[in-house]
C-alpha cells in the first residue's frame, strides 16, 4: 500500500500562484530587492516573470524557497 500523501509542501501549488502571493505580500519593488532579477525590477509583470522562472531553474528555487518561508511566518 502506497502513501498518497506527499511531504512536499509546494504540491498542488501553481508557479503563478505563488508568484501572485508574493506579489501581493511585497509588492514588484520588493520583490525586486529581496530576489534581484531584471524580471522583478525593470517593467515586472506576471507573465513575463512566470516565462522567465519556467526557463530559469535557480530563480524559480529562490521564489519557491521566499514564498515557503513567507508562508511559514503568517
């Protein structure tokens, strides 16, 4: 018998809304600050963020990582 249980606390939750989540929290400057990249800084947008993490594996890890610990602490 197999356990349908995942221990990975990101299960079941999409890329954009963790994106949205933290954009909400911090706000694109923010963001910017705690996690430098262009995306964040220079014209952000959802869309244009989401591309750039789906092809950036290093930047998606430091958003999933804030918005674990974001969770953690509200």
């Amino acid at each position: 018998m197999t356990n349908s249980h995942t221990k990975d606390p990101l299960h079941g939750v999409t890329l954009e809304m963790i994106l949205t989540r933290l954009v909400e929290q911090y706000g694109w400057d923010k963001l910017g600050a705690r996690i430098p990249i262009q995306c964040f800084r220079n014209d952000p947008s959802i869309k244009s963020s989401l591309k750039f993490l789906r092809r950036t594996p290093w930047a998606r890890k430091k958003v999933e990582e804030l918005y674990l610990a974001t969770e953690r602490t509200t």
